[in-house]
C-alpha cells in the first residue's frame, strides 16, 4: 500500500456550507486512505450542515479565531515556542512580512501558527492548506516551527486579493500547490520560478450526490401568468456574486414575460438586495430562501427553468474561481446564465451549452434571461450539452487521483 502521511489540512473555518468543495475533497481523501485532522481558524456560524460533513470522519480542531478570547492558550504557546530552535527564524519570517503587512490579521496568524506548533494535534507529519491566503500563512509559520513540510489548494479569492509578493514567497516556500482554474493557474506560474510545483486540478463534482435528474421540466414560456418560468440562483450574497447586477437585469425583462427568481444562500448583501428589490419594482416576484443544506438545494435545481449567477471582479479584485453551483446545475441539465470571468468559460461556451455575457452589464444580461425564458426547447439543448461536459470531463475522482498522486510523490522522496 502506497504510504499516508498523517496530514493536518488548515482551513479558514469547518464546517462551511459556501465551501463544499472542499468538504467533497476531505471525503474523497479519506476514502483514497488519507489520515486526517482538520485544523480551522474559526468555529463554524452556518445554523446548518451538509449530509457530507456528517461523513467525515477526520478531528477537528479550533485555534483561537482571536488572540485575545483565549490568552492562556496563546501565552502557554508562546513560552513553550520560545525555548525551540526555530523561534527565532519564525520571528524574522514574521517581522518581514509585518513590515509589508502592518495588520492584526497577520499578528493572528503568527499566534495561531504557534498555539498549533505546540498542540501538534495527532502526531502530524504533513500540513496542507486550503487557500493562500491565511491559512497558507499559518501552514507556513507551523512549518518554520516544526521543519514539517506543507503544501497548498489555492482557489478565488486568497490568489486574487493577495499582494504579488506574499504569493511569490509562498509559492517558492511550499512543496507544491495546486488551484481549480486555468485563469489562477496560469497567475501562480507566472509569479514563480517553480513552475512544475504549480498544477491546475478542477474540484468538479460528486456526481454520486448529483444523480442524473430523469423528470422532464415544463415547457415553459413567460407566456402564461398562472405558469410562471422559474429562475434560480444559489450564492452567498456577497459582492462579486452580483446580485445587484442580476437584479437589475431582471426589471430590464418585458412586463408581461411571467418569471419568478428564487435566491438560496445567505449573506451580508441580502440587507441591501431586498430593497434593491422593491425599488426596482420585482420584490413581489423574488423568494429569499437563505441557506439550504444540499439535498434540499437539488430538489430547487431539479424543480427550476433556468439558473442565473452575474459574477464580477468585486472592487478589492475578490471574484469566483469556477462556481460549483454551475457544476451542480449543469449536473441537473439545467441551463446556466453566467458571465465570462474567471474560469466560467472553461465550464460554459455561450451558445453550445448555456449563455456567457460580459460581467457589469445588465442589458446584455437581460437579453439572455429573455431568450432563455421564451425558448425552452434552447434551454433543454443547452442544459443537456452542459450535463455531459460535466460528467464526462469534472468528475472529482480525477481530482482525488491527481492530488493522490502529487501527496504520495512527495511522500516517497528518500
């Protein structure tokens, strides 16, 4: 049997029901064999779960999300890393990137890299990061206090708000990282020297959770009041996700196209969306469900006409990677209206298996939920074209394989 290093994987909070992609890789690692505890920065705040977490079966462990609620623990930290031989490269490491970086966040790193250095849950041999941003950081003080080695899953927005300079050193100081679109990519290389240690490997999907839908949606047209087209979109309501954008663009629609939006997932912007509504005049055809645990956010998929999801470059370059939603609709045969940016394209070719428009642009937007919402023939030929893209070429298992293979080459090197 190939060899498995007991592996500490840091994440920034567990469970999350925004990040099930990384909850389907933890699943898919630990039934390729991998030994794992899970190591979050911060307690869990969704009120729900995922069947998916529940099958988990790695530890998890909290750090202190901040310093201060648990000084004893960071104090006792400090003093033990004090007396070790790696204290003071840790100290040099950390006033070089304080002097760039002058933030509290940066100082919460450095406690947390310590309180999990002297804790060291379960003998860990390998420490693992998802996303580059802080949890690299503290995966990487740890490894400066411990000589354990670390490696990196970058994904969106870590790649996208981290300055040049920190993605440099840290792409230079880990093993190998790894990040889910060609756009990220094709960025990382760029920023290094170590182009080999740099691989693109896409989530995709389990499309064990995401069976082949067998019903047959109504042939729905915007025609009939009584009949109305369902659109769906699921999403935090954060500001690259462009609600406001979508929004816009669906008053833009000709008042007597019959359609309903329902939005599933929570977020900050929904305090400002809902008026929005009102003031565009639509709130009456809007339902906010907030968040959905999986099963419960098939059956919407399943049930809807037409998927919308208007994503942007936020004003702090914050954007998506490659949504999973667009897989999990794509997945039910139900075509996805989406924008250009990022690595949707690599999903979605506008006019072969959905429809592509530029971001920040409600009119163009609109001119494609309005074709999509009169031409149900179009959306059932699109929607099918994008379910066999998604089966046939964003299965999760080849992402398991590949991240198998690139832990265990390591893992072998004498």
């Amino acid at each position: 049997m190939s060899v498995r290093l007991k592996t500490l994987v840091i994440l920034k909070g567990y469970p999350r029901l925004s990040e099930t992609f990384i909850a389907q890789e933890l699943l898919g690692l630990e039934r390729a064999g991998f030994d794992l505890t899970l190591i979050s920065m911060r307690k869990p705040t969704d009120k729900k779960r995922h069947p998916i977490h529940d099958e988990i079966k790695a530890r998890v462990v909290y750090l202190p999300e901040y310093l201060h609620e648990e000084p004893i623990r960071v104090f006792r930290a400090l003093m033990a890393g004090r007396r070790k031989p790696n204290f003071r490269p840790l100290l040099q490491r950390f006033w070089k990137d304080l002097r760039r970086d002058i933030s509290r966040n940066r100082i919460r790193r450095l406690g947390q890299a310590l309180v999990l250095a002297h804790e060291w849950p379960d003998a860990g041999e390998w420490l693992h990061a998802h996303f580059i941003h802080t949890p690299a950081s503290v995966a990487r003080y740890a490894s400066i206090m411990t000589d354990v080695p670390w490696t990196c899953s970058a994904h969106a927005k870590d790649i996208w708000t981290s300055p040049d300079w920190e993605l440099i050193e840290k792409l230079g100081e880990a093993r190998w990282s790894v990040t889910c679109t060609r756009a990220g990519f094709e960025h990382m290389r760029e920023l290094t020297n170590r182009k080999e240690q740099v691989h693109l490997s896409y989530h995709g999907l389990d499309l064990t959770r995401f069976g082949y839908f067998s019903g047959v949606r109504p042939s729905r047209d915007g025609s009939d009041g009584s009949n109305p087209v369902q659109i769906l979109s699921v999403g935090r309501a954060v500001p690259k996700k462009g609600y406001d954008i979508l929004l816009q663009a669906l008053a833009l629609l000709p008042a007597r196209l019959h359609w309903r939006f329902v939005h599933i997932g929570g977020g900050d912007e929904l305090a400002r969306l809902r008026p929005l509504a009102d003031k565009l005049g639509i709130a009456d055809r809007i339902t906010w469900k907030g968040a959905l645990a999986q099963e419960d956010v098939l059956g919407h998929y399943r049930s809807a006409d037409v998927f919308a999801l208007a994503c942007r470059v936020a004003a702090d370059g914050d954007r998506d990677g490659l949504p999973n939603v667009l897989f999990e609709a794509s997945s039910q045969n139900l075509v996805c209206i989406s924008t250009n940016i990022s690595g949707i394209p690599e999903l979605l070719t506008g006019g072969e298996n959905g429809f592509v428009v530029p971001p920040e642009d409600p009119r163009l937007l609109a001119v494609a939920l309005e074709r999509a919402i009169r031409e149900p023939d179009l959306r059932y030929r699109l929607g099918k074209a994008a379910e066999k893209r998604v089966r046939e070429h964003f299965d999760h298992n080849s992402s398991i394989r590949q991240l198998t293979r690139l832990f265990e080459s390591e893992w072998q090197k004498p």
